[in-house]
C-alpha cells in the first residue's frame, strides 16, 4: 500500500484531456509539502514531468500541468497523443515517516 | 550534462547482502543542498523509496528498510554505494539512483536502471 493514492489506470482517446489524481493526508500533501510528477514510459526510467506542484522542467509540452489543494493533487493531460502512454507515479514527503514517498502508479492508455 | 549509471550484480542468493555503486558526472555531492537518491520498483509494481545522501554526508532511509539498508558517498570518485543486507525474493527489482537538485526536494536525472534477481 502506497501512501500516496493514485487511480490504477486512466484511460482517453487522442485528444481529449484526463486528469489522474494523487491522494494524501495530512502528513504530507496536506502539511504543505510540494507534490511532483514523473512519466515512466514502457521499458524506460521514470522522467520528471511536474515539480514544486506546477512547474515544467524544459522540454515538458505545456500539455502536462499539476496543481494541488489540501491533501490532494492532480496532473492534467490535454491534446492526448499516443506516446503519452505510460505510468505516471507522483511524489512528496512525508512528516510522519520522514522521508520520500511515491504514490502507486496510474497506468494511462490512449485508446 | 548530469548524468547517473548504476552498477553491480544482476543476480543475488537470498540472504546475501547486495553492493550497488552509482557513478555520476556533470555534477559534485559536495556542492550545497545537492543529494543523490535511491529507489527500487520490482517487476510490474510500483517506484519505492530506499535511501537518499545529501552533500553534508546527512543520510535518510525508507523506516521499513532502516535495518538493512545503508549509502555512503565518495565525493573524488563521484559515486555513491548502496548496501542492503539479508536479500529475500522481495527485493528482487530494478534499482535506479537519482539526482535531487539542492533547490528541490525531486528527482530530476536518474540513472538506466540496474536490474537486480534475488535466488536462492
């Protein structure tokens, strides 16, 4: 059991916008502490996609967005394209157990 | 250009202590707030946290590995050495090292990945 929860999967056709949430407590996202994103392609090490919440690292298309409110944040993909197939993981810290934790992963398939 | 590889043996017995060494370039540990981090994902599952090593020699480790896992850093060498004691079945996954910039508490380079089989 991870303790950030994310959707096991997603899934939406080219084009359309999804959103895959990553949900917290209070010992993390919910004491303030930054959330960011990764996208694992097949085969492939985890890229940094989202950090500090919101930001893009360059290269990241403006096609991928993150926000965040209480014990909860989200990651937003619009104008899906097939090779944004993959899994996405979430990341923050927690308080409690004083140190990284990662959600579960959410697989997202482009149908 | 930063850059990580890690390195070591693709195949461990069950209670075996594992020694993985993550090699870097394009950046020093010595610099301030700079770390280098360590996570596993086994096949098919989720990433896990295991160990991080900021540039002050300041260690944190996953509260559910804390016994058996242990990083130290060779700051001329640009390396930073993973050990995890009593391997099981469990740990079988692919280890990545990674690079947490002195301004973020993220990953923002990480490593190919080192694929790691636990057998008895």
């Amino acid at each position: 059991q991870s303790v950030l929860t994310q959707p096991p999967s997603v899934s939406g056709a080219p084009g359309q916008r999804v959103t895959i949430s990553c949900t917290g407590s209070s010992s993390n996202i919910g004491a303030g502490y930054d959330v960011h994103w990764y996208q694992q392609l097949p085969g492939t090490a985890p890229k940094l996609l989202i950090y500090f919440n919101n930001n893009r690292p360059s290269g990241v298309p403006d096609r991928f967005s993150g926000s965040k409110s209480g014990t909860s944040a989200s990651l937003a993909i619009t104008g899906l394209q097939a090779e944004d197939e993959a899994d996405y993981y979430c990341q923050s810290y927690d308080s409690s157990l004083r140190g990284v934790v990662f959600g579960g992963g959410t697989k997202l398939t482009v149908l | 250009q930063i850059a990580l590889k890690e390195s070591g043996p693709t195949l461990v017995k069950t209670t075996e202590t594992l020694t993985l060494t993550c090699s870097f370039s394009g950046f020093s540990l010595s610099s301030r707030g700079m770390g280098v981090g360590w996570i596993r994902q086994p096949p098919g599952k989720a990433l896990e946290w295991l160990a991080l090593i900021y540039w002050d020699d300041d260690k944190r480790y996953s509260p559910s590995l804390r016994s058996r896992v242990a990083v130290t850093k060779d700051t001329s060498k640009n390396q930073v050495v993973l050990t995890l004691t009593n391997m099981g079945p469990v740990d079988t996954a692919t280890y990545y090292c990674a690079h947490r910039p002195g301004a973020g508490t993220w990953f923002d380079y990480w490593g190919q990945g080192t694929l790691v089989t636990v057998s008895s």
